[in-house]
C-alpha cells in the first residue's frame, strides 16, 4: 500500500507533471499503467484477506484512504515549510537550485490537493484534518495491523468481535458523518461478514468495496 500511495501521488514529486497541458502522452499513460495495476492488486488481496485493526475487520479501502490522506498531509507540510524557508533565504536557494528539475512547494501541494480532489474525495476531509493538525508522519499512525487468509477459520476468529468488515474504525473515524447519526449510538457501515460476499465485482466490473465506499452512510 506504501508503494501505492507513493504512485498515485508520484506527479505531486515529479516536475514533467507540472505543465498539464503538454504532458507526454506516454508519460501519462504510464501512469494510468501503474495506478490501474496496483488497484488490481489491491481488488485481489481484498478478495483473500482480511485486515484486523484493533480486532475488528476492517476494508481495506479504509487502511488506503487513511495512508493516503496522512502522506498527502505530511507531504504538502514538508512542501510549505521547504517554500517558507526558500522565501526566507530565496537568494542562496535560488543559486543553489540552478539547472535542477526540483518541484516547486506550490505546484506540488496543488498537485496533490487535485489529485485526491479528483480520485479520492471521501478521504480529502480526513487529509484538511491531518494538514491543520501539522501532520508529519510519512507511516502508519494507526494500530498493529494484522491480516488474515479467508477462510473458515479467519471467520470464526473475527466473528464474535464484528458482523463485517467495517468501512471506518470507530475509534478513528476518516470519513464525513452525517450530522444527525452523531447524536445516536451510531453504528459503523459494513461489508458483509468474511465468506458470505464471495461476489467481490459489481455489474459493471467496479469492486464491491469501492462501490459502497461512496455509497456510505452511518445509520443509528
């Protein structure tokens, strides 16, 4: 998942991305190439295993949209303060920065913001959360992670502990609530219970989890 969230943010890091315009089509295209191929690898691991945190199953659309928002975060923090110190000090740093292709502070937070603007909404309010909190780690901020083979075995293990694979983690909710379902004892939504969604594609070829990532709502 590290190595996927670096590719979908890679043109934030990578100047040749700057001028949208007059972006190589091959350049693009390896890129589409990349993002289209750690998705498929992402839809078959969620098809063999399990993710645990805290003891419950969680989706993995979760696990990604939270490393995400926080490398994104952390990122764009680094990139602010890169651009305040080269304001502060703009003469050396100009100097020194001579016929080198390194990104500007500006275009990579714009870059990023578009990014996750345009492929990943649900987790662009977590990413403000993590920005106005100074966010600075480039990891895991969350709890051990533990994965499980599916199988009868993993089902009964997790069984006792949740009815599904929640899409957020309650004790550290990363997407937009609805305001109503806060003043209740709300219940996280869910993926059906390990071995009863065997049907992992929508009619349309869509992952079942990405399907109702964006179809989630908190009921009481």
């Amino acid at each position: 998942m590290y190595l996927g969230v670096f590719i979908i943010l890679s043109p934030a890091f990578d100047k040749r991305f700057y001028d949208r315009k007059n972006l190589p089509s091959c350049l693009a295209e390896e890129y589409r190439h990349a993002t289209s191929h750690f998705f498929c690898i992402l839809h078959k691991f969620s098809k063999r295993f399990t993710i645990l945190l805290e003891g419950e199953a969680v989706a993995h659309c979760y696990v990604l949209d939270r490393m995400l928002a926080e490398f994104a975060a952390a990122s764009v923090n680094l990139a602010k303060e890169i651009g305040r110190r080269n304001e502060a000090f703009h003469e050396s740093a100009d100097e020194a920065g001579k016929g080198e292709l390194r990104p500007s502070p500006a275009a990579t937070v714009a870059i990023i913001e578009d990014t996750l603007r345009e492929s990943h909404p649900r987790a662009f309010p977590y990413y403000s959360r993590c920005l106005s909190g100074l966010h600075k780690d480039f990891t895991w901020t969350g709890p051990q992670i533990e994965i499980l083979a599916r199988s009868e075995g993993a089902i009964s293990a997790i069984s006792l502990a949740s009815l599904g694979e929640m899409l957020d983690l309650p004790r550290h909710q990363i997407y937009q609530m609805d305001v109503d379902a806060l003043t209740t004892d709300a219940a996280p939504a869910v993926l059906p219970l390990l071995g009863k969604h065997e049907r992992a594609d929508s009619a349309d070829g869509v992952p079942l989890a990405e399907e109702l990532r964006k179809k989630q709502r908190v009921k009481p």
